[in-house]
C-alpha cells in the first residue's frame, strides 16, 4: 500500500527529489486514520519506542515511509491491540471458587496457562496424584497431559485417559476471543480397574516417578469411580465455572485497560501530538 499525502509543511525552493524528509511526514490525526487505532495508541508506540516521531514545533510528525512499513508488515494491528495474558485473570477470586467446584464435584481441579503450568494451587488433589507430582519428572508428566488438552481444544467436554491412567478434561478460559488458560477437572475412573492391570500400571508408575509402590497403590484405591451420568454433569460444570472465569476476567481486562490509558494520559501531554 502506497501512502499518498498532501502535506504543506515548510514548502520551499527545494524539490520532493532534494527534499524527501519534509515532504513525507504525516499528522497524528493522519496516522491513526493509517493505521485505525486511537489517539491514545499512537501515544503509547510513540512512548515505548515502536513508532519513531520528529518534533515540529509543539507537534510531532511521522516519517511517511516508516508508517507505510509498519503497514506492510503486518504489525500495526498487533501492536495496537495490548495483548491479553494471564496477569488479567484474578486469581485470587478464582482460587476460591475452584475450590468449591474441586469439593462438590468430587473431582481434583487446577488452572494452567497455555503451556500447562499450575497457575492455581490444584483444589481437592487426590492423595494418588499428590504421590505422583511429587517428583519433577512426574510433575513435568502431569503438565505435558495439561498442555496436550490446550491442543485439543473440543467445542465439547470430552474426557480423555491421561498418563497415569485417570479421566480428565478442560473448559477453555478466554478473554476478549483469545485463550489465556484453561481450567483441567479430572483425578477419577469412569469404571472399576481390572485388578491385574491396575497392579501392573501401579509398579510402572511407581518405578517411572520413583513412589513407593505400596503407598501408590493404598492411594489408587481411594480414587472415586463415577457412573456416565456423573461425568456429564461434572462436564457441565466445568463449563459453567469456565464461563465464569471468562467473564470476571474480561471484566477486569477492561478495567487494567482504561486504567492504563489514564495513566499514559498522565504521563505526557496529548497536546504534543
């Protein structure tokens, strides 16, 4: 795209050709038109530096050529939007209400990032996973089957086995479309182990993790077996708790982000512009 503008600053003698510089700078009124952001997002490129400014006089100007690169590039729209991560998510009101959903489901439940890492402690954990994530190598186990959720991604809860052997499954947390974390509900069987099998995958996993084989198996004999119907219904709270989360959350982005733009406002004077 070819920006073409008609700019009447220091007109002299001297020809577009001799004098490039002069001839090519743009408004700030004209690069938000550009580039379709607002005033305040100008601001804030020219502040931290992703968008370059020539003072003249009490205004700033833009060099057209560097707006038409940026536009070129394809980042304009990724700079201008503030991207969302986790610090939106307040996890100190969310701690609290997985808790309660980890106790009345019978379930254990976690929130993780996109990579699944722990970014709540894990509500209501069996005494058989605690075994497990007790080493880094199982820990590191656990956040690979929460990360491999993240890459599923079903429009619909599906509980899926994870590597120790237990059901689980994920409800999206999302803040303005995007997906910031998920929230993991699982630590159950959905039918009795056969007894010969669950034996054999208790030794594997105990010398796997180093546990003590003895305590891993009194623990695995503690895990709940929850009948089809409980399984949706689980499923579906899950969803609903998510959906909360989501909600709370883009709240508060909303908030972080208005709260920024004042402070930015604050910080230099949008008559410079």
């Amino acid at each position: 795209m070819q920006i073409e503008v008609n700019n009447n600053i220091n007109r002299g003698s001297k020809t577009h050709r001799d004098q490039p510089f002069m001839d090519t700078l743009l408004t700030a009124k004209q690069v938000q038109e550009l580039l379709n952001v607002d005033r305040t997002t100008i601001y804030r490129m020219l502040k931290d530096g992703r968008l370059a400014g020539v003072k003249v006089g009490q205004h700033w100007r833009f060099r057209a050529h560097e707006v038409e690169e940026l536009m070129q590039g394809g980042s304009a729209s990724r700079m201008e939007s503030d991207r969302v991560d986790v610090s939106v998510l307040p996890l100190h009101c969310m701690q609290p209400v997985q808790d309660v959903f980890g106790e009345i489901a019978e379930v254990g439940s976690v929130t993780t990032n996109t990579n699944g890492e722990p970014l709540t402690r894990i509500s209501n954990c069996s005494d058989f996973c605690k075994l497990i994530m007790g080493s880094a190598e199982g820990r590191a186990a656990c956040m690979s089957a929460w990360r491999s959720l993240v890459e599923r991604r079903q429009a619909v809860t599906e509980f899926v086995t994870c590597h120790a052997g237990l059901q689980y499954a994920s409800a999206p947390i999302e803040v303005q479309g995007e997906l910031v974390a998920i929230l993991v509900a699982g630590q159950f069987f959905t039918s009795q182990p056969d007894p010969e099998e669950e034996a054999q995958r208790i030794q594997t996993l105990a010398k796997k993790f180093d546990v003590d084989p003895q305590l891993l198996a009194q623990a695995a004999g503690h895990l709940s077996v929850l009948d089809e119907r409980k399984v949706s219904q689980i499923g579906q709270w899950l969803q609903r708790v998510a959906l909360t989360f989501n909600q709370i959350s883009s709240e508060r982005a909303g908030l972080m982000h208005r709260l920024r733009q004042i402070a930015e406002m604050s910080d230099i004077e949008l008559t410079n512009l």
